[in-house]
C-alpha cells in the first residue's frame, strides 16, 4: 500500500535505537517487519565464525573419542548475546541478527560430522586395508584433498533443504523443538516477542496471554512446545544464564589442564585394578561428557549403560574366555572390542532400518494426506464459488481443511528464488562430483556418485521430517541403509567395493545432516521473523569457512597425537568400516553371526513397538523402559569411561527436572549449564594439543 517501508525508515529506526535501545523497537515492529531490519554484517559474521570455530573444536574432540557431535545452537546463541552485550554496539544488536550469529556458528560446528572428518575419512585412513583400497596401498588424504573432499560434501544439503521450508515449516509447521528452543531463548535475552498477523478467536483456547506466543498463522507457541521458557527478559534471568555458563566453564577447562599434568584423572580404577586393566572399567570424571549425559537426558544414558554392561560386563568377557575373541578386550581386530563391535553394529541397524520405515511410512502418508486435502480444498471453492475468506469461514470439516491450505509467509524478496535453488543443487551436485573424482580418480566411478547424491536427496527430506517432529535426525541410519543400498549395485568383484560403500555412506549422511541443520535455524529464524535468504547465507558462510578450518583441524589432530589411540578411539570410524565390510559380504569373527541375528531381531521388534505404539495409546509412557537400539549400540562399543561420565550427567538431569517442578525455563538453565562444561574442554583441548606438540611433560 501507501504505507512507508521499514527500508525507507531505516536511517530514523537506527536513530531511535542507539537513543532508547533496541528492545523498545523490536517489541514495535510487526513480525514481517523485522526482516528488513540489517542482518548480514561483518561484525555478526566475525562472530559467528569466532564462536562456531570454538564448536567445532569441541565437535573434533569429542567425535573421535566417542562420536558424538553437537549443534549447539543455544549456548551459540547466549555466547553471540553476550559478545555483543559487553561491547559498545549492544544497542544495535537485534534478535534476529543474534539468529544469523547463531546460524553462522552451527554451520561451523557441526563440520566435523557433515564432512565424515570423525568417521569416514579415519575409516578410509586408519582401517582401510591395502586390498581393499583397490590401489594396492594405503589412502592418505593430503590437506588440499581433505579441504576438496570437504568441498565436495558441504553444500548440496544446503540447497536440498530449501525447497522443504515452505512445506514442512510454513505448511504442515512442524515443531522442530530445538529450533523453537533456541528461538524462544533469544526472545527471553532480547525481550521481544512474536507477533501475530491473525489473531486467535477470543474463545478458542483458555490460554493465557501471558504464558503463550501467538504467530503469524493465527497458532499459539505455548511455553511447552519450545521448552517452557518464560517471556519476560530480566537481568536475573541473563545474570544466572551467563554465571551457569562462566563457573562450568571454568571448572570443565580447570579439570581439562589438570588431566593432561595428572593423566589418571582419564580413568580412575573406582572397580578395582584387574577390572581396569583387563576389562577396560575405569571412571572418567569429564566435565564434558557429565554434560553430554545432561542434555541427553536420563532415558538415552541407562540405554547406554545397559549396553555397556551387556557388550563389557558380558559379551566381551564371554568371547574371550570361551576362545572367539582370544585377544586382548581392547584389541578391535582379535580381541572382545572387537567382536561386540559386530554385535553393536546389528543392534543400531536393525533399530534404525525399523524407525526409518515407520518414518518413511508416516512421510508418505501424512503427503498423500496434506495433497488430498488441499485437492478437497479446491474442489469445495470451486463448488461454493465463493472467495476463500467466504470457504474460510464455514464450520466443521472446512475449517480443516482451511488450516491444513492457507499459511502465512514473509514476501518473496526475502526468500530464496526457486531459479537460485535449482541453480544451486546442479553447481553443488557438480561440485560433488568433481570432487570425488578429483581425490579419488576413477576408483569411484561417476554413476556411483551421482545415484549416492540422488539418494542424499531423498534421505534429506526423510531427515527432515524425522528431525522436525522427533528433534531426532537419524543420520546414522541413513548411512547405513546408503551403504547396504550400494552394497547391491557395485559389483561384488570390484576392487575397491569398500572404499564406494563408505564414500556413498558419506554423501547421504552428509546431505541428511546439514539439511537437517539449515532447518532448524530456519525454524528459530520463522519463529522471530529473521530473514530466510540471510539465514541462507549464514550457512553458505559458516559452511565454506569450516571447510579449510575442519581440514586444518583434522591435519592438526593427526600430526599431534597418535590416532587411533587409547585416548582417541575413532569408534565411529570403525563402526563405518565394519558396516561396509559387512554388507559387502567380508567375514565375521566365530559365532558373531548367530549373535548378530539374535540381537537385530530382538531390537528391531523393540524400535517397531516403539515407532508404532501411538502416544495416545495407554501403554506408551511404558515404551520408556524398552531400550532404544541405538544407545544401546553407542553404549557397547564405546568403553565404560564415557557411558559411566554421561550416566552421571543423566542422573542430575532427573534430579533438576525432578526439584525444577513446573519451572519449565529451569530446562534451558540446565542446557546452558551443561553446555558450559561441553565448550569448556572442548576448546581447551586445543591448548592440551599445543601443549603435547611442544612436549610439555605430564606430572
């Protein structure tokens, strides 16, 4: 209309900001406002680079000790609120430039993963054999072909996950509750709140106004769906976040630096020494994985400590004694490490085979649905003839319809053109391409890359939708399945077979993780009215820098320790390498095969039950005490160090819920809280590095 813009205003907006701050403005710009408001900027991108690269650190660290690597969206988050807070450009900072900051830092971090940097390249490197390499000789990676692999992988997902918005976030509005989380939490910090382009009806809901979101589609955000933070910003709030974060910090870097001087501090004997020498049961009191236990929560932990337990208090033991594993338990090749190995491995795939068919399922029914309804749709207005504020307003089964048809969207010079996607996914796929043949010759041929890409599309919108309603992306499933997919179309005589299996593995994993991620950012930004095409380049930004900065690290991590090692037992490496050995047809150790059937078949009954069993059925909050394959898997074969650390964790997660009662924001305190012991030895792990490097002696 004839209405100015908020662009026209800008340099008065900018004005009233640095003179009243800038909680007053945000709190009166409409929610489709917000997104003209500066978003991309130098400053914002430095940071967000600074704090994604101290993730990434973090994600290097602890993905090849355990595999485990984290978003870590809500202290990226808080830390970009606090940089800008303590400088003298805090009045100028605006949530969703604190989503761009956020969004920049999460394509960062999680390169580790999304590159294969903790599992597929140290599979191909560390446990790919001669024969199997299909060269005759061993693959190791040089730094440039690291950073032209990395390339290869890290931008198709992107441009995969751009299509999806509009259907799963604007359409269906799927939860996706961590993007919510991270949403409602820069709200709290920054004092805004969501606004509604159409109101709820007075009498629709008995909800209060103060305890509740409305946006733009006429819904609700109840504090439930995003956690339960409170909306309402205050200094106790911020003050008590940033001391949870600053004091476990401290402790988790303190505890970083005393176990490099004071070594036994990694594995405290607490059952006794035979137990820990010979059966790999020690205590590492880590700040760190206590804090992973934390955000995993109670439920996950006890999975994995069941598996511990069952793969090192019995199996393993089992096999050595009974002559099937005669070497020594941590030995992966003889010994009964290895043997649970196979064991752990059929329990994840079968779990994750089981729960992708049942989210497949449901993501094929729930189209077919939303396509009939919109096709009932229009059939009901072309029938009535009237407008669709005439069809809106009828009652019963068309005000279903309505609500599944009409969504509300910012205007199309915000979003990124369907031209720039297209465009995008043939570069990127051509890039991918390129790449792979590029390090790898013609040991790869090119439809095997092109059917792995073709794949990571499909499993990319699976992920999503897995991620969005479950909070859940089974990416480890996905590359399985690639790999048993491929198992079946490269010839079973071709020399390099493996090397194929894992590097298609990788492509679907890597496709699946980071569309799975952009969508989470492109969650919180919806929720605040940031702007898609900056989110969009965030994560094209963050995306290319952890591109060099994760090849560097990786490079880094070889030269300075020994890998793999006891410190640095790249599970997830192996887990990749065994899988493709698997399928492939290699041999198992004696009577792993009868075991391996036992165990998938048992789990993969229990991931049914559990997929299938509604939550409004009256059993389902029993599901809880049914293990869930996967944990169980990562619990066997990692050693008990880990699990017993995040057990712990797990323990004082039920305790703070427990005593939290219905404080709902005492879980985000929580997460924050246990973040900061994350990061804290994360990042000054890199300083332990540099500390071996010069060879500084232990104590």
């Amino acid at each position: 209309m004839d209405s100015p813009t908020i662009k026209s205003l800008l340099p008065d907006l900018v004005q009233e900001i640095e003179e009243d701050g800038n909680a007053g403005l945000q709190q009166r710009l409409h929610w489709n406002e917000k997104v003209d408001l500066p978003q991309v900027t130098l400053k914002s991108t430095l940071v967000g680079l600074l704090i994604g690269t101290v993730v990434l650190i973090s994600n290097f660290q602890f993905g090849l000790q355990t595999g485990w690597v984290s978003m870590m969206s809500l202290p990226s988050a808080l830390l970009g609120f606090t940089i800008f807070r303590c400088s003298p450009m805090a009045k100028l900072f605006t949530d969703v430039e604190n989503v761009y900051i956020q969004s920049v830092a999460v394509a960062v971090g999680t390169g580790p993963l999304a590159y294969g940097l903790v599992g597929i390249v140290p599979a191909i490197e560390k446990f790919l054999t001669e024969e199997e390499s299909g060269t005759g000789s061993k693959i190791v990676l040089s730094l440039s072909q690291l950073m032209v692999w990395s390339l290869g992988l890290a931008l198709f997902g992107v441009f995969f996950a751009v299509p999806l918005r509009k259907q799963v976030i604007i359409k269906e509005k799927l939860p996706f509750p961590s993007g919510s989380a991270t949403a409602t939490l820069i709200l709290v910090l920054h004092g805004t709140e969501l606004y509604s382009e159409k109101k709820e009806p007075e009498d629709t809901d008995a909800t209060d106004s103060d305890s509740s979101i409305e946006y733009p589609h006429g819904g609700v955000i109840r504090p439930s769906d995003s956690n339960g933070i409170k909306l309402a910003l205050t200094e106790e709030t911020y003050n008590t976040n940033i001391r949870f974060l600053v004091i476990t910090f401290i402790v988790s870097a303190f505890y970083t630096l005393a176990s490099y001087f004071v070594p036994v501090l990694k594995m405290l004997p607490i059952f006794g020494h035979k137990l820990s020498n010979v059966y790999q049961w020690n205590f590492q009191p880590s700040p760190a994985y206590i804090g992973q236990g934390i955000i995993m929560g109670l439920p996950s932990v006890s999975y994995m400590l069941f598996g511990a337990i069952l793969g090192w208090g019995v199996l393993a033991p089992m096999s050595k004694y009974l002559g099937w594993a005669p070497g020594p338990i941590d030995d992966w090749v003889t010994g009964g490490q290895g043997w649970i190995l196979w064991l752990s491995l059929s329990v994840m795939i079968a779990d994750s085979l089981v729960s992708f068919a049942v989210v497949t399922y449901k993501s094929l029914h729930s189209g077919v649905s939303s396509l009939i309804v919109r096709s009932s749709s229009e059939v009901h207005q072309r029938l009535l003839g009237g407008s669709s504020t005439n069809y809106n307003s009828l009652e019963a089964e068309s005000d279903a319809v309505s609500e599944q048809s009409s969504f509300t969207d910012l205007l199309p010079e915000h979003l990124i053109s369907n031209k720039v996607t297209v465009v995008g996914v043939i570069i990127s796929s051509i890039i991918c391409m390129w790449a792979i043949n590029s390090v790898f010759g013609s040991l790869v041929p090119h439809y095997a890359t092109f059917i792995a890409i073709v794949l990571a599309l499909f499993f990319s919108i699976l992920g999503v939708r897995a991620l969005g309603e479950t909070d859940l992306n089974p990416v480890s499933g996905i590359g399985k399945l690639s790999q048993l997919i491929f198992a079946t179309i490269i010839p079973h005589n071709h020399p390099a077979r493996i090397l194929i299996n894992l590097i298609a593995g990788g492509i679907a994993e890597a496709g699946a993780q980071q569309a799975g991620d952009l969508m989470q950012d492109l969650k919180t930004g919806h929720l605040l009215g940031a702007s898609p095409k900056a989110q969009f380049t965030a994560q094209l930004i963050g995306t290319i820098y952890s591109v060099f900065v994760s090849s560097i690290m990786y490079k880094v991590y070889n030269s300075v320790y020994e890998i793999p090692s006891q410190m640095f037992r790249i599970p997830t490496a192996v887990v990749w390498i065994d899988c493709s050995r698997l399928v492939t047809g290699e041999g198992l150790p004696p009577h792993a095969f009868e075991f391996c059937v036992l165990f998938a078949v048992v789990f993969g009954i229990i991931s049914a039950v559990k997929n299938i069993v509604p939550s409004s059925h009256r059993y389902h909050k029993y599901l809880v005490y049914l293990p869930n394959g996967v944990a169980v898997g990562i619990g066997i074969y990692n050693t008990p160090n880990f699990t017993l650390a995040r057990f712990l964790g797990g323990l004082i997660a039920y305790v703070w819920i427990q005593r939290a009662g219905k404080r709902k924001d005492e879980k985000v305190k929580m997460v924050i809280f246990s973040s900061g012991l994350v990061l804290g030895e994360g990042l000054l792990s890199g300083f332990t590095m540099l500390l071996t490097s010069l060879r500084v002696p232990h104590l």
